[in-house]
C-alpha cells in the first residue's frame, strides 16, 4: 500500500476516469467534524487555519452546504492540487494503472482520516494538525485515534507499506502500525557539499516514487532502488528507510 498526505488546494478538474466512485469508509465521522466546522464564523475559521479572509469564507460557505454538495463525480486523487499529485498525474496513468492505483494507494484526510482514490469527496479544508475540540477531543489525532490505522491495518495484512505522507499526517497513524511493514523515504539535495531536504523538490520527489511504484506495480524492496526520477538516484536502504540523492 501507498500512503499520502492530502493538499491544501483543490482544483474543479473534468473527470473522464474509468473510476466508477466510492463512499469514503469514515462518511460518517466526516459530516460530523464538517457539522461542528459549520458552527464557526468565518473570522473564527480564519483565526483557526491562520489563512486568509478569502479562503476562512470559502470554507465557510463549504461547510454550511456540505449536505448540499453533488460529490458524485468529485473523486478524490483527482480533486487535490499540489506538488505531489502533479507529479503523481493520475489522470495520464492508463485504466489499469488507474485501477491498480485505486487498490494501493490511501489518501490520510483530517476530516475523511482515510480516502480511497476513487471516494467521492467534498471541498474542504482541514488540516491534521489542526489544534481546536473536535466533539470533545483536544485534536484531530486524538479524535481518529487507532481508527484510521486499524483500517490501514486490515487493508495490508502481510504487505509493505509505502509511506510517502508527511509527518504532520503520518503522525495520526505511526504509533497504531506494525513499523517492521513500514517503508519511509528520504529525499536529499546535495546544495554546497552537504545532504538537504527542499520542501517543494521532496514534495515533488514523492509524486514521482508513488508514480513509480504504481506503473511498476512495485510490492517488494528491491525494485525501488531503480527509481531515478528527477536526478534522484539511490543512495542508501537503512532502518527501513530509503535515501535518495539529487545531485
């Protein structure tokens, strides 16, 4: 299984995917922290994401009309704008590739805790950090507790997890998994002699390996070493954790 973080922006981007769309497993959960969001003013929301007035009222107008909203054809990997989905480019992958993608990738999701590719999914914006009482709960993590592991869990059996969120998102799920099955990934710039991780090359760096173990239909170690994309090339496989250079 491939496992990344959701994006900050979304996009209204025409669907002509195969996907046939899903029900999000955590529909339940989701209209209930979307309940208690509609609940604040725009200047608390604002207050709240530390964002700006424009994008507090959007969300605000998100939240009021969630039960409103025709998500049908709004699948999931195809609504998220970010580095990491735009090199992933799902919408180029064939149907096959699609639907191998749709079966081994999860998107963590602070208001979903866990999307399927295909999970028809309303705007929102909330991130897994977030810091307010969720129904009673100081945080986000502590409101999905082993909830949105469990459901990794049962979906991975014996196989590896590829971890390729970030740690803001991993986080909500890392002490609820078997770390024996997890691979994490480290994406390195050589800048002035020494080792540095870039945010946006990293970003995009993670993009690419999901691509990669996708077209590749990637379930073992071995292979990732071939993963070249970007001037990125192996350096090292320790602690469950790959190393990758750009020089």
């Amino acid at each position: 299984m491939i496992l990344i973080s959701p994006a900050k922006r979304l996009i209204d981007r025409e669907n002509t995917s195969s996907l046939k769309s899903s029900e999000p497993i955590f529909q339940s959960e989701a209209n209930k922290l979307a309940e208690q969001m509609a609940k604040l003013s725009s200047k608390e929301l604002q207050s709240l994401m530390g964002v700006s007035e424009d994008i507090a009222k959007l969300n605000q107008h998100r939240y009021n009309n969630w039960n409103n909203t025709n998500n049908l054809e709004n699948r999931a990997i195809f609504q998220f704008e970010g580095d990491v989905y735009k090199n992933l480019d799902a919408s180029s992958l064939s149907n096959e590739e699609q639907d191998y993608l749709n079966k081994n990738l999860r998107i963590l999701s602070g208001i979903y805790g866990l999307l399927k590719p295909s999970d028809s999914m309303n705007p929102y914006r909330l991130e897994m950090g977030t810091k307010h009482d969720f129904l009673g709960n100081k945080s986000l993590y502590e409101f999905w507790g082993s909830k949105i592991a469990d459901a990794i869990n049962r979906e991975l059996g014996e196989n590896y997890l590829f971890n390729l969120a970030s740690e803001e998102y991993y986080a909500a799920v890392k002490k609820h998994l078997n770390s024996n099955r997890v691979v994490n990934f480290k994406f390195a710039s050589l800048k002035d002699g020494k080792l540095k991780v870039v945010g946006i090359i990293a970003k995009r760096a993670r993009g690419e390996m999901a691509r990669f173990l996708i077209k590749n239909k990637v379930s073992s170690i071995d292979p990732i070493k071939k993963f070249s994309s970007l001037g990125f090339s192996f350096q090292e496989f320790k602690d469950n954790e790959f190393v990758f250079v750009q020089k």
